[in-house]
C-alpha cells in the first residue's frame, strides 16, 4: 500500500463536480481579480468565523504581516510567539520591522500561557496565538493576560478553520485572526490565498486599502501598499469548500478519534487535545524518542509522514542575527525531534487507515 502523507486529489474528488462547475463560472465570466466572487466569500466566510469583517488576501504570511500592520505593530516593538511555531509566524512579526520574543510550548504543542508574563517588557505590543495542528491555545488565560497588561492579540488560525476554544470559534477572540488557504489547510484553495478576520472596521478598512497598492480610491495611494489579493478563482471554490467545512472537519475527527484509540505503542505518544478545546485535526501528531527511526520505518512500508517543524524558527539560518543558539528553547528543540504528522486526510480510506495503526503498532525502534 502506498499512503501520502496528504492526499489532496482525494480531497478534491469528494466534490468535484462542485468544483468543476464553479471553476467554468468563474472562468466565463471574465473578471478575475477583486469581484463578486471575493467580496461573497469574505461575508460567508465572516460570518462562518463569527466575525464581522473578513478581507481576502493573499497568502497566510500576508495575513500576519499586514494584519500586524494593521495593529499599529511596527519598529522595535515587541511580539511574543511560541517557540515551535512556523516560520510565516515570525516572518509576519519580522517584515514589520517586529522584534519575536520566543515563549515555549506546553504539552499541547501550544503557546504555553504560564510563561507568557516574565517575557513581558515595557516595548511588548502584541501576543500571537498560533492554534497549531488544528487546536486552540488556551484562549481564556492569554486575553485574560492581554488585557491586564493592554496588550493587543493576533491569532494565527492557518491550521485552525473552524477550531473553538470553550464554544467560540478561533479568530473572534484577538483583535484580527489571520487565515491561511494554502491548499493543504483546512479550508485549502487550489492555490495560494489567505485572509483576516475581525470585528474592527478601522482594521478591515486599512487591510482593505493595503492589499490594493495602498489605494481605497482608484489611482489615489495613501500608503505603500502591497499586491496581496484574493483572486476571483480562488475565492469562488473556496465558497464551493467552506459549503462542506464541517463535514470536512468532522472526517478528519473521526480519522483522529480512531488513531486516539486504536494506537498502542509505548514508544508514541499520540499529542491530546486542551480540554475545552474543539480539534478540526490539521495535523495528527504524535512524539517519539525514535522519531527519525519511525519515520524511516514508516517510509519501507509505503507511509508517508511530515515533520511539522524540524527546526525551530529561532535556529533557523534565517534568523541567526537574533543570536540565538541551540539550547536556549530546550522544549521546542525537543520537540523539533520527536514530534511527526501522520497520515490525515480527507477521503482516507478505512484500509488505509488499518494498515498505517497496524504498522505502528509493530514498530519496535
Ligand atoms: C501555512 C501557515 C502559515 C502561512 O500561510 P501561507 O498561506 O503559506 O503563507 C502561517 N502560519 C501557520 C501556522 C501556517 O501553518
């Protein structure tokens, strides 16, 4: 059997047809950027969110870098980001000329919210909750922090489409949630794309005016803006795909609550989910000491896996003139080489599935 770590073909033929004939539509029509198309999926997607505002954008990346921006975060200031975060995470507060300020993860792989405050200095601005593999951080104790020390909130929700924390869903808590459509993500495009979401109309509006060369009028640019837009292709089929979010959400929770119970391996430990937490499973993940060897293992009997990160953002060549070295985020590093994505993915076939928890199973390092 041969098993992709991510099988978007499969994801696609659910609704094909769907697609298909969206796809013509927007071809037919002859109006390609900035149009119905887009200004539809921003109220639908809104209003799936719970927020009242959405901007289509063009990429997650841009939706952090400009959705900062939008914040007032800029030169010098100061963005606590998890420590095993991607690295668009730390690329969004850097381009705005931001200074990371790295907090490590819990046993959630999630921003550890206990350790927030002894980071905390007078040039901090912004906390960024990135909702990784698809759950939430612990939203109640990060805005109860944010707003003790007036502190504004970004949620980076790329892997979180539809996650909620205590019953609201990721996105609506921060003053912007930033959406990737990367075509792997929850909510994928066949393409690049992305969006903010939030209920500040001054936020929205400055977005608005940025992703078009900084102009809100024809010909009149205000700032130096960017080319970051939502394309009408994009936008429509990601309409036809937010139509099926929950069922597609709801697969992808019954893949993972059969690994949860079916994997029995005392050398994988399957991550849980923050009770209060609603999981859509961007990722399933596990931790291993012999990671690198079960992965190898895995390869031989036609499985593919991901490493969702194997080097953290303040390592990486990128950003070697922070000055950071190995050892001072001793837990991400840790996890950077242990942690593995398992197969999950719409249209996974039952067998599939059986085949990938058998081989598990036998694994014995
Ligand atoms: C994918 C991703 C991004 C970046 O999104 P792009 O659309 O690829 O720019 C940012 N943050 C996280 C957590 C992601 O997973």
């Amino acid at each position: 059997m041969n098993i992709l770590a991510n099988n978007l073909k499969r994801q696609y033929d659910l609704y094909a047809p769907e697609y298909e004939e969206k796809a013509l539509e927007v071809l037919r029509k002859g109006w390609y950027i900035l149009g119905q198309e887009v200004s539809s999926f921003e109220e639908e997607f809104a209003a799936y969110i719970g927020a009242k505002y959405c901007v289509g954008l063009a990429s997650g990346l841009d939706a952090l870098w400009i959705g900062l921006k939008a914040m007032g975060i800029g030169e010098g200031d100061e963005v606590i980001v998890c420590t095993n975060a991607y690295i668009a995470c730390v690329m969004g507060i850097t381009i705005n000329g931001a200074v990371p300020v790295f907090v490590e993860p819990d046993e959630y792989d999630n921003l550890d919210a206990s350790k927030i405050e002894e980071k905390i200095t007078p040039r901090t601005k912004a906390i960024m909750a990135v909702h990784l593999y698809g759950q939430s951080c612990d939203m109640s104790e990060i805005m109860r922090i944010a707003e003790s020390r007036g502190l504004q909130v970004i949620e980076d929700c790329a892997q979180a489409h539809g996650t909620k924390w205590q019953g609201k869903t990721c996105g609506t808590f921060g003053r912007v949630g930033a959406f990737s459509f990367y075509p792997t993500k929850g909510l994928g495009a066949f393409g690049d794309g992305g969006a903010i979401v939030t209920d500040d109309k001054e936020v929205a509006d400055y977005v608005r005016m940025f992703r078009n060369y900084g102009s809100r009028v024809h010909y009149q640019n205000e700032v130096v803006g960017a080319n970051s837009r939502l394309d009408e292709l994009q936008a429509g089929l990601l309409r036809v795909k937010l139509r099926h979010l929950d069922e597609l959400n709801a697969e992808r929770q019954r893949l993972a609550d059969r690994y949860t119970r079916e994997i029995c391996n005392p050398s994988i430990r399957v991550l849980k989910t923050r009770p209060g937490c609603f999981n859509t499973w961007h990722q399933f993940e596990i931790h291993t000491e012999k990671r690198d060897a079960l992965a190898a293992y895995l390869k031989e009997k036609g499985i593919g896996t991901i490493i969702h990160y194997p080097i953290p953002p303040h390592l990486s060549e990128a950003y070697a003139y922070l000055g950071y070295k190995k050892g001072d985020f001793p837990v991400a590093e840790r996890y950077a080489d242990e942690v593995l994505s398992l197969p999950i993915y719409n249209g996974m076939l039952e067998e599939e599935q059986t085949f990938v928890i058998e081989a598990l199973n036998a694994f014995e390092g």
